[in-house]
C-alpha cells in the first residue's frame, strides 16, 4: 500500500469514528435535566435578582427569610419538600481546582450539620448554569422513614446557589425527575437586573 492510500485509509477511519462519537447519545442523567414534555411543572416563576425556576404546579409556594428564597412543599401530608437558599462569596469562582475544593467544603459542611444522615455522595457535573455540586445522603424523616436529600450546590458570580429538595426514600423514584427538571431549569438573572 503506498503513502496516499494509506493516507486516505486513515482518514476515512477518522471521520468514520468522528461520525460514529457525534451520532452517539449520553445516557440522561436522573438527577439533573429537564422532562421533555412536563405536565406537572409550571412556567417559570422568576424571583427578583436570583432567577427563574420551573416549579412543580399544585405545591405551597411559601416565602425565604435571611439566606432563603423560597421553599416550596406538596400539598400532601407526607410529600417533598424543595427550597433554594443562596450564600454570598468573595469572589467568583472561575478556577476548577478551586471550584473542586469548594465543593469538598460543601460536602464537609452538610455532613457536619446532619449529624444523623448517612450514605452521604457528591459528584460534580456540568450543568446550564456551569459547574455544579449534588450531594446525596439520607436522614431519618418526620414520619418516622427514612427520607433521601439533595443538595444542588450551583456557584454564579458571586452567589453559591443551593437547591435542597427532600422526600420520603420510599417515594424517591416518583420525585427524582422533578428534582432533577427543577434544578436543570435555573435561570440566573443577569448582574445588575432581575
């Protein structure tokens, strides 16, 4: 085989593995992104100098105090809870390693406060906001179960986002996918507007 048909082979293969890795579909993610087609969730609902949110439609939608937004609950006795609190930082958080270090500290955070959770996980992702932070762990519930807690940590600018949702770990499959559209559908608003 001389040089150019070599060459030619070679680049046939490339563009046939290019083709091949751009044809192919991640597997969605369960804890973030967005349903295709919600039925059960909102248009987005914009809070002043956060951003928006799609929320889940027939929940109590009640007010933040402090360093809370907003916590929204299903109406029935048993039922999730989401709520979205915010921290200011010093600065931006644009360095991965110092992202990566962050969110190390966030774990350490909730495992400090949470005296009684266990089976505590984080990983990182990429998410429409950037970089972000989800932390699992379980704790015993209200209603004497068990309840499962996620934590979206989601630095922007000069704010760490931290959307917590919590529902009994009996009924985690049913809620999973509305966590998962609601933090996938943050919005921040722009520096300077709301």
């Amino acid at each position: 085989m001389d040089r150019n048909a070599a060459r030619l082979c070679l680049l046939v293969l490339a563009c046939l593995v290019r083709f091949e890795s751009a044809g192919a579909q991640e597997a969605p993610d369960a804890w973030y992104g967005r349903q295709p087609k919600p039925k059960d969730i909102d248009r987005p609902r914009d809070f002043p100098g956060v951003g928006s949110f799609e929320l889940p439609k027939n929940w109590q939608l009640g007010p933040g105090h402090a360093r809370t937004v907003f916590s929204i609950v299903e109406k029935k006795a048993g039922g999730a809870l989401i709520t979205l609190e915010y921290m200011p930082l010093q600065a931006p958080l644009l360095d991965p390693e110092v992202i990566t270090t962050v969110f190390k500290a966030e774990l350490e955070e909730v495992q400090a406060l949470e005296s009684s959770g266990t089976q505590f996980t984080s990983g990182e992702r990429k998410g429409a906001v950037g970089q972000l932070s989800i932390i699992h762990y379980s704790r015993p519930g209200l209603s004497g179960g068990t309840d499962h807690v996620v934590q979206y940590s989601m630095p922007v600018d000069t704010m760490m986002y931290r959307l917590i949702c919590v529902a009994p770990a009996a009924t985690l499959d049913r809620y999973r996918p509305v966590f998962a559209h609601v933090a996938a559908s943050f919005k921040p608003a722009k520096p300077g507007g709301s």
